[in-house]
C-alpha cells in the first residue's frame, strides 16, 4: 500500500499553504494526521528512534530512511496535512557542527562544549569535514533518493543562535558575559549567524528542488524558505538586553527567510513578545505556554496580541483537543491565519473529519 499520498494532492496542499502564508485563505489549516493504519509491509527489524545520534554510525542513511516510510504508511492525511518527516540530531546541532561533543541520553540529545575556554578565545568555524553535518547530509539525501517528493523533509534542529552559544558558554557564564564581554557576545552571535545560513543553504542545496517545500521541527509546511527561529536562553534575560543581543540577530535572519516564525517558549518569553512583534519581517509566532502553565487554550491576551499585529498563529492539539481551534478562533474574532497541527488515532478519524468539514477543511 505505501503511503497514502499523492503529487496531485501535493499540488493542493502547496497552493492550500501558499495562500495561507499570503493571508488569502479564508479559513484555517488543518494538519492533523491519523495513526493506525494497515501500511500494507512488514514492519522493519530497525528500532524506531525519535532522534537520529541514537543509530549507530554503522547504521545506513537508507535503514533510518526505511524505517520513517514504514511509520507514514500506517497513517492517512485528511484535509491539510501531509507525510513529513524531519531529521531529528537534537536542539541546537549547528553546535555539534561547530565542534561541540553530542551525548545521546533519556530519549534526548545534549551538547556539550569541548573545552573550557574564555569567550574571547572562541571562535566558530566552518568545518566541511564535521562527522554531524555530513551525516545530516546523508539522511537527507537519502530521503530525497527513496521518496522523489512524495515526504516533505523538515530541516533539522539547527537552533537558536545564543542557544547555540550557551553550549560553550553554558549559561550561567553567558549571562555574565552580557554584562563583562558584549562586544565577544555579539561577535559570537554574528559568527553563528553567518555560519548558520551557510550550514540552512547547504542541506537545502541535497534538499531541493526535489523536496516539496521547506519545514521544520514545527511541521508548517512553505512553498518558499522558512524556518521556525527561537531563543530559549531570553528566557533569561530582561527586554533591553533582548533587544540588544538577541532582536538584531533574529531580525537579520527574518531578512533571510521568506516565513519566518518564531517558537514563543514559556512565561518567561512574553516579556519579550511587543518587541518580537514589531519585526515586520517575522510571519507568525508558535506559543508554546510550557509544563505547569494554564493550557493553550488559556492564553486569549497573548494570541489577541499576536493577532493584532497580523502575525499568524500555531497551535497543537493540547489540553482542548481539536476544540483548541474553536476556543482560541473566538478569542482573536476569527480562524483565519491560524494552523492547527498533530495527529490522532484511527479511533478519532471520524470526529476529525467532521472537523474538517466544519472549517471546509476536506
């Protein structure tokens, strides 16, 4: 059976997000895909892993690559959604690209600094050799090779560029830095910039133009370049420190972007959320409330700001369900601009659909 897709519904799919993107779409995107289904092969022997470093190097590109077509064909994708993929190295690779040591441990991947230097000494170089990024490479090249467009394949994790950072400066170091050595904070995180562009060019480059589009760990499907930016070390900081290390650098790389988005995580982050907003460049943001806040329902001032600076808007399926949709839609006026994304199991499909055509969505 295979995955149950086509390119005549990636044709619809495309001009379905491109006129989201646009603000000519006069409903929601609905990406919600159903688990559960007969995928018509064997189940492979290899592990299902969610995170990539947990394969051993002896384990091909097209194993790993393999194993991904199995999990999509057991699901089916009604109204917006599509087979995707993402290549999963942890949050914050480009670290491990810049030399920093990757430790696979309890389901996640950690980055740590491979030595203990002053900032001043630091420098990020481009190494064309880097064990990590020719293995990204190769997933993606393998994934290209076996579904000739049929999956979208996400970008990997590259993360945040003073994330990135706080890798070798881990945090608590960094935060001084702030105030004993901006002008390294800065150079670091224009260097990291520069570095993090050539390192989005160059899997784009095994990528394309054979990949549909453009996506992330996000799962929000472009026509054109996008990616899903975040700063989970503002977390820390004040607003005029935000805006003088952190907002120069995500408004360059919103420049860089056609669909910019912005991963908004937790309480700490909407110190910051005015100043996001006024990049005009940034399309959208995710709002992530974080483990112990209300639920994602439950934030109608922060999605009413959002909105009123004509940002699109990202939810999950969350504590609400599907109706997270309905509840956050009445809180900003309408379902316009916003993406639902997720999935649900086989026993749910017939409740979605009717969802689905609740927004004409299907």
């Amino acid at each position: 059976m295979g995955i149950d897709f086509d390119k005549e519904r990636w044709e619809r799919t495309s001009e379905n997000y491109r006129r989201w993107w646009t603000g000519e779409l006069d409903r929601p995107l609905i990406k919600v895909s159903v688990s559960g289904r007969d995928p018509g092969r064997t189940k492979p022997k290899l592990p299902d892993y969610r995170f990539i470093p947990f394969y051993d190097s002896s384990i091909a590109a097209e194993a790993i690559i393999d194993r991904r077509d199995y999990n999509l064909s057991c699901c089916s994708f009604p109204g917006d959604a599509f087979p995707s993929t993402w290549l999963n190295f942890g949050a914050g690779v480009v670290a491990a690209f810049m030399g920093a040591n990757l430790e696979c441990g309890n389901d996640t991947a950690w980055f740590h600094p491979p030595w203990e230097q002053e900032i001043a000494n630091i420098h990020f170089r481009y190494d064309p050799d880097n064990y990590w990024l020719k293995r990204v490479k190769d997933l993606a090249r393998a994934a290209i090779e076996r579904w000739d467009g049929l999956v979208q394949t996400g970008m990997t994790d590259l993360g945040g560029n003073l994330d990135v950072l706080s890798t070798f400066r881990p945090s608590e170091r960094l935060l001084l830095d702030l105030y004993d050595h901006p002008e390294d904070v800065n150079r670091l995180a224009w260097e990291s910039h520069e570095l993090w562009f050539r390192y989005y060019t160059e899997i784009n480059e095994v990528l394309q133009p054979v990949n549909p589009g453009y996506s992330d760990w996000a799962d929000i499907y472009s026509p054109e370049p996008s990616y899903m930016l975040q700063c989970d070390f503002c977390y820390m900081i004040g607003p005029e420190m935000f805006d003088e290390f952190v907002k120069p650098e995500l408004s360059a790389a919103c420049k860089r972007l056609k669909n910019p988005f912005y991963h908004l995580d937790g309480p700490g982050q909407l110190a910051h959320l005015d100043s996001l907003l006024e990049i005009p460049e940034l399309k959208g943001v995710q709002w992530i409330p974080g483990d112990g806040s209300p639920g994602m329902s439950q934030w109608p001032e922060v999605y009413r700001k959002i909105r009123a600076a004509g940002k699109l808007i990202q939810l999950y399926l969350s504590d609400s369900g599907l109706d997270v949709l309905n509840i956050v839609s009445e809180q900003v006026g309408s379902a316009e601009g916003i993406i639902l994304c997720g999935d649900v199991p086989a026993s749910d499909e017939t409740l979605l659909l009717e969802f689905l055509e609740r927004y004409d969505a299907i």
